[in-house]
C-alpha cells in the first residue's frame, strides 16, 4: 500500500509539474524589449557601476532590478555571444530560480510531510502562482519587470515561514539563520519602494507575538534583520529619480485619494484572486496534508491567533502596495506588482490554513471518519483526489485560457525576433528599417516598434546594436 501511495502522489505531482514545465519552456521564446534594450545600450557604453548610478539619480533607486537587468548584456559582450539567446537562458534561470525558492518555502512551512508531499505541495503552489498571475509575462518573460518583485516576493514568503515557524515550534533564531534573513532581506527590501515596510511590519508582528506567547524575544536577532532592512529601504526610497518621477505624475502625491482608491482596487485584485479555481485547490492541498502528516504533539495553543494575525499581516502588506503605488504615481496598481502581491497571499493563506488544520485535527478527523468522507484521506485516494483537482483548476485558470487562445503565435514571434536581430546585427546602413512584429502573442510581448525614431523602444534598440537609427518598415511615418 506505501508503495501504491508513493506512486500515486508522484503522478499527482506530475499535474503541476506539466503546467510549470510548459510555462517555463516559453522562456526560451522571449527576446528583450524597450527597458531591456535601454539597460543593455547604458551598459554596453558606460559600463555597470555607471549604468547604476544613471538610472539612481534619473529614474529608480531600485537596486536590484538595476543590477540584474544587465546580467544579459554583460554575459553576451564577455562570450560574445548574441543578446537574444543570453536573455532567454537568463529568464529560464530566474523561473528555476523561484521555484527554488518556492521548494525551500514549503519545505521549511510543512516540516513533517513526506517528500512527495512536499513535492506535490511546492509544484501546486508555484503553478497556482503562474495560473493566476494578473501578468504571467512580467513574472515570467520579461526581465526588466520581474527583478522588481518576484525576487523580493520569494525572500518575503521565506521570511515569513521562518518568523511563523519560529513561533508554532516555539524556538527562536539561530545567528547563521539571523544573518541570512538579514542579507535576504536587504536584497528584497533594495528591489522596490514598498517590500522592506512589508519585512518591517513582518518582524514587528514576530517580535509582539513573542511577547504575547510569552517566548524569548530576541531583541537582538530581530533588531539586525530590521536595521539592515531599514537601511536598504532608505536607499531605495531616497533615490533623486523618485522624486523626479513624481513631479511629471499629475495624479501623485494626494493621500486621501490614494488610501480609498488604493482600497478599492485592492479589493478588486482580492475577488480577482478568489476567483481563480488553483488557489481553492492550493489551500485545499495545504489542508489535506497537513491532516493526513504524522503529528508528534499537540498543536500550539496560540495556533489559531497566529493564523488569524498571518491572513490579518498579508492583507495589510497587500493594501499598502496598492496604496503606496496609488500615491506614488496616481494609477492603479500595475500587474508585476500585483504578482508579488499574489504570491505573499498565497502562502500566508496556505500557512494559515496548516495552522488551523492542526488547530482543529482532532475534531476534523472524528467528523471525516464519522462521515461519507473518511475514504478521501485514505493512501490513494488523497492525492488521487488532489490530482484530479488539480488538473481542472489549472486547465481553467486564466493563464492556460490565454495560452490556449496565443500558443499558435508563439513560435511565429520567435521567429521574427531573431530575423529581426540578424537584421540589426548584419545590416551595414546606419538607418536601418525593420519589420514589425506580424505575431504579438501578449503573453510574450506587450509593444513593438514604431515608425519614430526617436521615441521608445527604437532609440535604444538604435544605440544598443550601433545604428543611427531604427525605424518599422511597415509603418506610416
């Protein structure tokens, strides 16, 4: 029977691990637009450091997002290789990158389920993210938007396992642990303007826990993750080219607008996510395995607050990014910000749901054993019944509905981008006019170029590959 239910779960396993496979596979399909062009021509001319500190003091103090932006054109330049192929290698590493990340989160979340568990659950929670992603693109297959959040979006779900971890095991901090939430940390909070309030509100909430539960408080392990925290969030936030941004921004600055729209909207993306069938089917999986998992002792007594304050912590982390960007630039929350979003509610729901499972086990498996529903627990016929879940919540998600509708444009755009970077790199004229894109699947692109020279992709796209200029043949000028 162990056998039989090893092989069933790795067969449910293989539901998600299908959808992500053929998610991850489009990578190698992607080619750079606009930013990427405008990042790799700074590059190319004045080099990395410089390139950071132009965009600093003229556009963003978001410091990662400018360091990995360039990874592709420094790579390309030092194998002399071209761009293109550089860049959809450097985008297939980021998607095994987060869910890598993914695995360590769930790993550290459900500590005593079984392997292919933790397998089915890590694979069910990075393809629900890429299901209901409101922008699978920009988490996905665009470089210059996802190093804004997706980065800081995998170190937040892996601290705030760590600080739930903590309290539910009722331990503390170790020092090599400490340090590494501190240098994850200072990454996540460099990434973008509003992630390190997240991780600052995360650790407050750990340390009042503490207090309450009466644990260790840890002042000093708490304090140095803050402080660093602290400090890269002052670097991004006092960048000249905030400041900048928001005087061209009619719409910014106005707080009360900004706190009710920002509720509004924020309100709209939360029925958009409960809408989506893979994050039922998510939460329902984090339930089941945490019933069926072999249980030592008693679940805490505090399990329940700490459940509760997760949902209650990740809800006001939600809102504030949509407010914090409704104030900083007068417009709704933009969808590669709304991922991020996505993936830190997704895990706390799935952790709160663990917590409460444990909460309630005992009365949950009287009532199950005592119903019609007793055999669904059963070696096989769980994860036979997740599998079977699964498979439909991810074929009607919104991501598998546009990959139905775009797949045939796929390859086609492929196609026409590397002619197209062959006509830029072989063309001898210094004016070079190049065909726009006959395919435009939108899950791989969103703008093309235009037949001004001097606007918006073209001029980095000129500068980057050495033209005077570049210009679309097809259209009119």
């Amino acid at each position: 029977m162990r056998s039989r239910a090893r092989f069933v779960w790795a067969l449910a396993s293989l539901i998600p691990a299908i959808f992500l496979l053929g998610l991850f596979a489009l990578t190698f399909l992607s080619a750079p637009e606009h930013d990427d062009f405008c990042f790799a021509d700074l590059n190319t001319r004045f080099g990395f450091i410089q390139t950071i500190s132009i965009y600093y003091h003229t556009v963003s103090g978001r410091i990662v997002a400018l360091v990995l932006t360039q990874l592709p054109p420094m790579i390309a330049a030092a194998a002399n290789v071209g761009l293109l192929s550089v860049y959809s290698a450097t985008l297939a590493v980021s998607a095994g990158l987060f869910l890598l990340g993914s695995a360590i989160a769930t790993i550290r979340g459900w500590p005593r389920a079984s392997a292919l568990q933790l397998t089915f659950l890590t694979l069910a929670f990075a393809s629900t993210v890429l299901s209901a992603a409101p922008s699978v693109r920009e988490l996905l297959y665009w470089l210059a938007g996802l190093t804004c959040y997706v980065p800081a979006a995998v170190i937040t779900i892996l601290i705030l396992g760590e600080c739930t971890r903590a309290l539910d095991a009722e331990t503390g901090f170790s020092w090599p642990l400490t340090v590494c939430m501190a240098l994850g940390g200072l990454v996540a909070a460099l990434s973008n303007e509003f992630t390190g309030l997240w991780l600052l509100l995360i650790l407050a909430a750990s340390l009042v826990a503490r207090q309450l539960f009466g644990r260790p408080r840890q002042i000093m392990q708490h304090g140095l993750i803050a402080l660093v925290i602290a400090i890269a969030f002052a670097i991004v936030v006092s960048a000249n080219g905030n400041s900048t941004r928001m005087e061209q921004l009619p719409g910014a600055g106005h707080i009360l607008p900004s706190l009710f729209n920002g509720f509004r909207d924020s309100l709209i993306g939360l029925v958009r996510f409960f809408r989506e069938p893979a994050i039922v089917v998510s939460l329902v999986a984090a339930g089941a395995v945490t019933l069926v998992e072999p249980e030592p002792k008693p679940a805490s007594r505090n399990s329940k607050i700490l459940a509760f304050g997760i949902i209650a912590i990740c809800l006001a982390c939600c809102y504030f990014e949509y407010f914090a960007h409704q104030y900083a630039t007068g417009f709704r929350l933009v969808e590669r910000a709304q991922n991020e979003a996505l993936i830190l509610l997704l895990f706390g729901l799935m952790l709160s749901v663990r917590l409460l499972v444990r909460s309630y086990r005992p009365q949950l498996r009287q009532r199950l054993s005592a119903s019609r529903g007793r055999s669904l627990l059963g070696p096989v016929a769980l994860p036979t019944s997740l599998a079977l879940l699964m498979i439909t919540a991810l074929g009607l998600s919104s991501t598998a509905s546009l990959l139905r509708k775009q797949w045939r444009e796929l390859y086609p755009y492929w196609q026409e981008s590397v002619a197209r970077h062959a006509i830029l790199t072989t063309s001898p004229n210094q004016v070079v006019a190049i065909p726009r894109h006959k395919w435009s699947p939108s899950l791989l692109m969103t703008s093309d170029v235009t037949a001004n020279a001097d606007r918006l992709p073209n001029d980095c796209i000129a500068r980057y590959y050495r033209k005077a200029a570049v210009y679309a043949a097809d259209a009119p000028r």
